[in-house]
C-alpha cells in the first residue's frame, strides 16, 4: 500500500462569504500524479493552492477541515509556511521566469536558502536543469536571459527552479495549456519521470492528458468533488453519472 503524502479531509474554502470548495477528502500516494478535471471555475485550482498555501496570498480566505501534508494539519499555527513551500512547490499555468540568466533562475530558490558556494550551485543547477529535460538544450547558454528561452522551455526552466529546491511534491496548474503539442509532449514525457522521485498533483483542462500522465483523477463540479478513482477507471468506468457525461464529452 502507497504511504499517503497529502490529505484533506473534509476541506472546505472559503473567499470571504462566498464558499469555494465543499466538503472535500481526498487522498495524495506517494510517487503518483494525480489530476484535477473539471469545467473552468469549478475549483481545481483553488484546491490545489490549498497544499502551499498560496490561498493566504488572497485577503479574507478562510479554510475548514484537515489538509495534511505526512499527517501534520499544514493550517496548524506552528507551521512554518516558507518550509511548507520549499517541500511543496508549485509550477504555475502561465511560464513566469525571472528576467535574469537561466543560471540565475534555477539558483534563485538554493541562494534564498543559504545556498552560496559557486561549486554548490552549479551542481545543482546542472541537476535540476537534467532533471527538467532541459540541460542538452541550454548548456552551452546559461548565463543568457531565461525570456530568450521557447515557451516550452521556459515552462521546463520553472519546473527546474521547482527542482532546485528538492521539494517532495511538486503541484501543477495547467503546466501546458499555452504550449504547443511539442513542448506540450515533452512535458508530459518530463512528469512521467518525475513521478519516480516526486508526487505530483496536476490541474489539468485536458481530458487525454489526464488520461495520459496519471494514475488517479479527481471531477470538481461546482466546488465539489464529484468522484475520484483510479484513472484508467474514471475514464472508462465512472460510477457517476455526471463524471460520465463530462468525460465524454456531453458537457463541459
């Protein structure tokens, strides 16, 4: 049995009155990629910023339940948020490099923790930069701005920076949905290997991606969680009627 990385149990959010996620429980094994499908404003991704806590970044959120990262409540008041999110990072659906080197980039996390010695950086600069399928292509260019870089390897230098400061799991909010179908393959080829050293959980709008990358996936309908099951059950078995009609296209 797969040794459970996140939890929420019963997890509701809240953006001042307004409710944004009911009641939802859902379990994250370790070294799996788990997808989040759903129609736009459903509440995949306000669910997903709930395992960084990026959701405190909006004024007047509230959270009840459990969201648990190896069985400690991460709400708890003793947590240390900036820890939490070297653990736990996240990759965002729009690429955001900062506008300095591709070296500077995927030091920028190892530095902010204390990381200095130039030999140290660029082993891991050279790790993470393998790790993200990206090192052949780049090598030869580090110290070039990183908004040179195509839009596909730009995503790919984030992931990278996620990388850098070796988090256990790794969230992604659409990682691909401005890429072409190159880059967007290449992607999914990169979180196929990732999953043999990271957990990760996916927001995705793409039906064959979800059934493509990951082991389980999980329907958001109007801020709840309709149904979760493995993936190659989700798409050929749903015990929902609704999940049903979504994944075959009726609606959505």
């Amino acid at each position: 049995m797969n040794t459970l990385v996140l939890q929420t149990q019963k997890v509701s959010l809240f953006y001042g009155e307004r409710q944004a996620l009911f009641d939802i429980s859902l379990d994250v094994p370790k070294h799996s990629v788990v997808a989040l499908i759903g129609p736009s404003g459903c509440g995949k991704t306000s669910y997903l910023r709930l395992f960084n806590r990026m959701n405190d970044l909006i004024s007047n959120t509230s959270v009840t339940g459990g969201v648990y990262f190896h069985d400690q409540n991460i709400y708890a008041k003793s947590v240390d948020v900036v820890k939490l999110r070297r653990k736990i990072g996240m990759v965002f659906q729009k690429t955001n490099p900062f506008p300095k080197s591709m070296f500077d980039n995927v030091a920028y996390g190892p530095r902010a923790h204390g990381v200095f010695y130039k030999n140290k950086l660029q082993e891991i600069v050279e790790r993470s930069l393998k790790q993200a399928a990206l090192w052949d292509e780049v090598k030869d260019h580090l110290y070039e701005s990183a908004l040179t870089l195509s839009g596909g390897q730009q995503q790919r230098l984030c992931i990278a920076r996620t990388l850098a400061v070796e988090p256990e799991v790794i969230l992604m909010d659409e990682p691909a949905s401005a890429l072409d179908p190159i880059s967007t393959q290449k992607i999914e080829e990169l979180i196929l290997q990732l999953k043999q050293k990271y957990t990760i959980v996916i927001v995705t709008h793409n039906l064959q991606q979800a059934a493509r990358i990951s082991d389980y996936t999980a329907f958001f309908y109007l801020g709840e969680m309709i149904e979760c099951e493995k993936t190659e059950v989700m798409f050929t078995n749903p015990k929902m009627k609704r999940t049903q009609d979504y994944v075959t296209g009726r609606f959505g």
